[in-house]
C-alpha cells in the first residue's frame, strides 16, 4: 500500500513535470544581426571610422616626418662624425617607438570609445528582447547564432518592430 502511494505520487509528479515543460515556449534571435541593424550601431561605425581616419592620417604624417629625417640622417652619414651618427640612430630609434606607441594609443582608443558607445546600443537591444519574449509569453529565448537547428519562432521581426527598425 505504502508503494503504491509512492509510485501514485511520483507519476503525478512526472506528470505535472511534462505539463510545466510542454507550457515553455522557446524562441531564437540573432542579437548580432539586431544589433548591425539598429541605427544607433550604423551612427557609431560611421564615428569610429572618422576617429580611425583621424588617426591614420596623424599616423601617416608622422611617418612622412620620420622618413624624410631618415633620408636625411642617411645623406648626410659620410659627413657627420660617428658620435653625431649614433645619436642621430638613437634618435631615429626613439621617433620609430613613439610611433608605435602612438599607434597602440589610438587603437586603445578607438576599442574604447566602441566599448562606451556600444554598452547603451547592446542595453537597449536587450531590452527590446526583454520586452517582446514577455509581451509574447516566451520562457526562453536563444541566441539563434548557436543553434544547430532552429524551429522555434524567430523573434527578429518583432523585435525590429518594437525598435521601429525596417
């Protein structure tokens, strides 16, 4: 008698385990694909593409400096005593690393800045996910990138809609 209640109450269990499990409802989007869409993410790869040129052309600038110094030092070689030809090597090593540094800086930069400015963009896309998985009663919703297979509802439209995204 004592099984009996046990094995009653474990099938109510399992059945009331599948019945919880069959009231999930799944869904998949591909927040990279949310995320190019958005115009906030077009605006900011326009301004950090102005930023790079910026600094390319700063960079290139300084790299026409350093060249025509070299070409110089270079003439002037047989000239120059050898002390005045080793300082100017040092010289030309030291503008060579603060080059080099410069560039590190500016891509430090630039990798900030899109940190800074995508932290709100990828907030809000969330958000808009949030949303719309509640709205439309979703338990779950995955990024569609890492599924192998993907029947469940896509919620990339709704998600652009709610953004006002075409």
């Amino acid at each position: 008698m004592k099984n009996l209640r046990t094995l009653l109450f474990i099938a109510i269990l399992t059945l009331g385990f599948n019945s919880v499990q069959a009231q999930a409802k799944v869904g998949h989007i591909s927040t990279d694909l949310l995320i190019s869409l958005m115009p906030e993410t077009k605006a900011l790869n326009i301004e950090l593409e102005k930023l790079s040129k910026t600094y390319e052309s700063e960079l290139k600038a300084e790299e026409a400096k350093l060249e025509a110094k070299l070409k110089k030092y270079q003439a002037e070689q047989a000239s120059q005593t050898d002390e005045v030809n080793q300082q100017r090597g040092a010289e030309v090593q030291q503008d060579q690393q603060n080059l080099y540094q410069a560039s590190q800086v500016a891509r430090e930069d630039i990798t900030k800045k899109r940190n800074e400015k995508l932290k709100p963009i990828l907030e809000k896309a969330k958000k808009a996910i949030d949303e719309v998985a509640t709205s439309q009663g979703f338990t779950y919703v995955l990024e569609a990138s890492t599924l192998i297979v993907a029947n469940g509802e896509d919620l990339l439209p709704a998600v652009k809609a709610k953004l006002g995204i075409q």
